[in-house]
C-alpha cells in the first residue's frame, strides 16, 4: 500500500508540473550582451589661471534586460604626455535597456604640466589656447558571470585661460606749476 501510495504521490507531482515545465521550454534564454561605452564630449565647468575644472562625459548603453550595478571606471589623465591625474574604482549603475550619460568630473592643474606659473603665463602670453590631454579610462562591468573590460584613450585640447585684458589706465590730468 506504501509503494502505491508513493508511486500515485509521484505521478501527481510530475502531472501537476506539467504545465509549468511546457512554459520553461518556450522561455528563450540569452546570454548577457556587452554593454557599450563611447566617449561623447569634454565639458569645460571652469578655468583659472591656476587650475580647470572638466566633465568627461562617456555615453553607456545597456542592451540586456536587468540592470548593471557596480561598474567600475578606472582612469589617468595626461597634460602634455605627463600624467596629472589619477582615479580608481569610481563607481556607477546603470538601468535595463537603457542609454545614459556618464559623467567624470576632473579637476586639473596647469601647473602639473608646465612646472611653473612663469612657464605657463609665457605659453598663454605667446598665444597659446590649449594644451594636449590624452585620457586612459576603462570600465570594469560584471554581468552575472560575465566580465567585461572597456578600455577608452581620448585625445585632445585643453583650453588654456586667455590673458586678463590689461585696462587702460586713467591718468588725471593736472596743471604743473613751478
């Protein structure tokens, strides 16, 4: 009577089931897709004579349907072949099947690169407008199992800040007497 009683129990189970194991065969299962970062722009928030004050920004897109949490961003930053900045493991999150700016915000100091303040009036007084940057940036991203490396070299320039315009001088003019 046990054993016919635990044979019918069983049959149950997998009958019952039935229906449940028919849909997990319809269900297409995929494979996480890499996400993508490109770089967009540099956006300049201010300048000085001492320093500058950036935005990198990288656009990202998520193809998969569940969100990304914990990127990671490690980057350096180059005036001049010189490397004057350094970050690592700045961290983000993006959303499922989304498309959104990621932004690095930088502050740089001129003086890194030109080793003085006389170095750097005399480049700005010689007319110079920028100065060369090379940024090495790469996004660290876990999917599930998955890990991805994205590394990202930006180039360009840099504004320099132009010269303050000398103002032309009052001079009051007053009768000498002898």
């Amino acid at each position: 009577m046990k054993n016919v009683f635990f044979k019918v129990t069983i049959l149950l189970l997998v009958f019952s089931h039935q229906p449940a194991l028919a849909q997990f065969s319809k269900l297409k299962l995929k494979a996480p897709k890499k996400p993508t970062v490109v770089y967009d722009r540099m956006d300049v928030k201010s300048i000085n004579m001492k320093k500058a004050r950036v935005e990198f920004v990288y656009i990202v897109t998520n193809p998969n349907s569940f969100g990304v949490d914990h990127i990671l961003a490690d980057y350096e930053f180059f005036l001049k072949g010189k490397p004057t900045a350094k970050g690592k493991d700045v961290k983000f999150t993006i959303p499922a099947k989304s498309k959104q700016e990621f932004k690095l915000p930088l502050e740089i100091n001129y003086l890194d690169a030109f080793k003085s303040a006389g170095a750097l009036t005399k480049a700005i007084a010689g007319g110079k407008k920028s100065i060369p940057f090379q940024m090495d940036i790469t996004f660290k991203i876990e999917l599930k199992v998955l890990k991805f490396d994205i590394p990202i070299t930006t180039k360009g320039d840099l504004p320099l800040p132009k010269p303050k315009s000398v103002k032309k001088m009052k001079l009051k003019k007053k009768k000498l007497k002898f």
